[in-house]
C-alpha cells in the first residue's frame, strides 16, 4: 500500500470521501482501515463550516489540499477532517468511522471500551480512541513517520444522507463499506 499524498485531495470532496472508504489511516501508533466518510462542500453546503463561519473560509483560502481540519463539536468532541481543494471545488472530508487495526489496546485505554465495533465507530469516538485533540487542527499530517494515510481497498461503497445535521441532510454524501460492523449506527 502506498502513502495517499495531497495530490489525492486535489478533487472534489464527494469524489475524495468515496475513495477513502478501505485506505488505511494512521495516528501516531494506532491505525484503521476508514469505513466511513461524508463529504462537504465549501461552496453552497449549508451543512459546510464554510456556510456560516467565515474562519473556515479563511482556513480553506490558506491552506493546501490534505491538511487536517479538526474542530471542537457542541464543546464536546473534536471531530477529524481533511482539507479538499479541485478543480470541481472545496471543501472537507469527514472521517466517520475506522475499523480498528493496530493500538487496539491503547484505543480501549483511551475510550474505556473493550470491544472493537465501539472503538472509532463514530466521529467523536474516533478522534477520542486515536488520541486526536484540536492540537491536530491544521497539520500536514500525510506522509509523515507517523501520520498518514495508506491506499486501500473495501468489499464495496454504499451512500446514504448525512447524519445529525440540522441542514443539509439530504445530500446522499456519507459513503461506508456495507456490512461493516464499525460503521457507525
């Protein structure tokens, strides 16, 4: 498996969100395989950070495609994406769910769970089992010794609409491997 570089992000979000499904990501000595995503535009998403704060627009108009992209939700968990920028527009990739597959135990310590299917499968419960912090916001975190992200494969892609959003729901640009028992419920 080969390291994904910036040119991977060089596309359109939906595209990117879609073809992460199977890649490998790493964290500083824990890694899994990406089964879920959802994509967000920059331009004309009402459910993009983009639409109504303009620091994400600055953080886009700065930044290069690749670079991470974490932020505090509802003050409680902090929630892990990636910066997309191509021809066909901006925007970010949301990490959603990983199945675990190196550092298990110390996800488990992390999370205070045992069993896998409860490690990474969500947003917040990834960013909190990978050790993920807003200190993450705005690295270059690919190719590095001990972050990034490795091509992959999954047994398929479903898409289905976003969850909890209070807008915007209705795009079907949340993609996961059917079947998966660490896709979020």
């Amino acid at each position: 498996m080969d390291d994904l570089d910036a040119s991977f992000f060089r596309r359109a979000p939906v595209v990117c969100a879609q073809e992460l499904i199977g890649a490998v990501f790493r964290w500083r000595g824990c890694t899994g395989r990406i089964v879920e995503t959802e994509a967000y535009a920059a331009a004309g998403d009402p459910a993009c950070h983009t639409f109504f704060r303009p620091g994400a627009r600055l953080f886009v108009e700065n930044h290069a495609a690749g670079t991470a992209y974490v932020y505090l939700n509802y003050g409680v968990h902090w929630l892990f994406n990636v910066l997309v920028k191509g021809p066909e527009g901006a925007g970010f990739v949301l990490f959603r769910a990983l199945e675990p597959v190196e550092g298990i135990s110390r996800m488990a310590k992390r999370r205070g769970r045992t069993g896998p299917w409860l490690l990474c499968s969500g947003p917040g419960r990834l960013t909190q089992a990978l050790g993920i912090d807003g200190s993450a916001h705005g690295q270059i975190f690919l190719g590095r010794a001990r972050t990034g992200i490795l091509g992959g494969s999954a047994a398929g892609v479903a898409a289905g609409r976003r969850i909890g959003l209070s807008r915007g729901q209705d795009l079907p640009w949340r993609f996961y491997e059917p079947g998966n028992p660490h896709v979020s419920q």
